[in-house]
C-alpha cells in the first residue's frame, strides 16, 4: 500500500533490570539498577531522538530514566498512570519461588493462559487491556505529536502489542519483552481507513 500515510508513530520501550531480583514487582515501586538504566541507554542508543513526546510510568523504574532523557534531550514527559504495570494483589512484592510454593497451581496456570485465572486480590487483565486501549485512542486523536516514546512495563507492552496484533488475551504471554525491549508500531490511513503495524520489536534505536 504505497499510498499509506502515517498519522502516528509509537515506541514502547521495557524498563531495564530492577533492584529486588526475581519477585512480583507489579505495582510495587522499585528502583532500576545501574544495568538496568544502562540497558535502556543502549536500547535508544544515546542518540538524537525523532520523539515530540515520551509518556512514562509513574513507577521509578521507568519514570527516573524518562525524566533524565527527557531532561537531556529537552523533550516533554508526560506521567501516564494508565502506563503502570498491573496490580499482582496477595502476590505483590514476592518471590516468585515463594508462590511456585504456595500457589504453585494458580501460578501455573496463570503462566499459560492469565485470562483465565484471576490473581488474588489483583487486578484483571480486562481491566489492564481496557486502560490501555483508552490511552491508546487518545492518542490516536492528538494533533500535535506524531512521533511519541511510551516508557512502561513488560505486562502493560504484551497487552499493547496484543492489542496492535489482534492476538487474544490468552496468548499474550507468548509475546517476548525482555528488559529495555524497544518495540514500534504505527497507524496508517489509507483508502481503506486507518489500519495498525508492528514496525519492529525488541530492536535498537538507530537515527
């Protein structure tokens, strides 16, 4: 479709390594490591950034690195509490050895398909997906920026990603989002309306 006009470009780009090791972060606010800010250094290859706009996490992890980048490369930053990870409820903050242990069936079942299962005092996947698509058709409706920065979480990214790919909520967990995984994609008008790509996932920054 060479006629295809973008009408809005959007990363999303993971978080780096968390101090705290292996737990259910969630919602819980933890710092990065220095690897961690590191990666994400890598990953936008400290390079002059296309963004007008970056939107963040009120998490640490993510907004500490957003307000530095952004500060260096005099870009606004808009903290977007609909870019926070989902709520794990009763296993917020734990190891994730610990509930192999205690809720090894949930936890199991949970990692195949979490649709299906409801976390403990949690919050729903539905409602992770419905704060996401509500802040992505608003920025679909914006005028004024047309190349944007989200910087967010490994769960809130799958359901983005899903969202982008029209892959059900039961395989998002197939979706692969490592530390600082930079992933694109954008939406086109055309003759046939406007349509949705994933550009690149999980790649460097080149200008």
């Amino acid at each position: 479709m060479s006629n295809d006009v973008v009408s809005l470009s959007i990363d999303l780009l993971r978080h780096g390594e968390c101090e705290g090791g292996n737990i259910f972060r969630g919602s819980t606010d933890v710092a990065l490591s220095q690897r961690g800010f590191q990666q994400m250094e890598s990953a936008l290859n400290n390079a002059k950034p296309p963004w007008q706009l970056v939107i963040s996490s009120p998490l640490k992890r993510c907004h500490a690195f957003a307000a530095q980048f952004c500060a260096k490369h005099q870009i606004p930053l808009q903290t977007e509490p609909r870019l926070r990870e989902l709520h794990f409820g009763d296993w917020e903050g734990k190891p994730i050895a610990e509930i192999l242990q205690t809720d090894a069936e949930r936890i199991q079942a949970w990692s195949q398909d979490p649709s299906s299962i409801d976390v403990p005092n949690g919050e729903k996947l539905s409602e992770a997906l419905a704060r996401a698509e509500d802040l992505l058709e608003e920025l679909k409706n914006r005028p004024d920026n047309h190349n944007i920065l989200l910087i967010s979480h490994g769960g809130l990214i799958r359901l983005i990603l899903s969202t982008v790919l029209h892959i059900p909520l039961s395989k998002c967990q197939q979706i692969d989002v490592p530390y600082a995984a930079l992933s694109r994609f954008a939406y086109y008008r055309s003759a046939f309306g406007t349509q949705q790509k994933l550009l690149a996932h999980n790649y460097r920054y080149e200008p």
